[in-house]
C-alpha cells in the first residue's frame, strides 16, 4: 500500500492530521494503561480485552468533527485562491493602463 505524499497539502490540514494522529494515539494508550491497572490476578483475561477495546463513538465522533474541520478548512483555502485570482486580475489591468498612459505621456512628449 502506498501512502500518499502530504508535503502538498495546506498546512492546516497537516494540523489537522497531526492532531488527529496524536488523538487516536492518546485514546489507545489510555486504554492500554487502563488495562494494564486492572488487577491481573483476579481476572487476566479482562485485563488484556480492558486493553484492546476502546469506546468507538468517541473516535467515531472525534473523526467527523476532525472531516468537518478539514472541509471547512478545504472550502476556505478555495476561496482565498479565488480572491487572490481576481486580485491578480485586477493588477494585471492596473499595470495595463498604466503601460497606456505611460505610452500616452510619451507620445505626447511629458
């Protein structure tokens, strides 16, 4: 499986999945310790499934919040592109009518 190069993405959606990385790991060694403080010899078996399980909803919930974020952080960064595009725009037809006067003022000897 080839993992896909996130050195393109906005760096907020790097936060993003750094935050989100470090989460899944927090809530998986939390149940590993919680586990582990079980009292092994009263029941080992519970002790080990203590460890594995983790309540899904939670990670359930943190991963659409996480998506929700990373859209709305998608949806922000499009329009910036957009209104940087008519930015530039804009100065490009100001440097145009600028050449034009600049040509106007020398064909007319200012």
């Amino acid at each position: 499986m080839q993992f896909q190069d996130i050195s393109d993405l906005p760096p907020l959606a790097i936060i993003a999945f750094g935050i989100s990385l470090g989460i899944l790991y927090f809530v998986t060694k939390g149940g590993f310790a919680s586990g582990q403080k079980v009292n092994p010899a009263s029941a080992p078996s519970s002790a080990q499934v203590a460890a594995v399980i983790v309540d899904p909803t939670a990670l359930n919930k943190a991963t659409a919040a996480l998506e929700a974020q990373t859209m709305e952080n998608i949806n922000g960064r499009k329009s910036f592109e957009r209104g940087i595009e008519a930015l530039c725009r804009s100065v490009e037809r100001l440097c145009e009518e600028v050449d034009d006067l600049k040509k106007e003022m020398i064909r007319k000897g200012h």
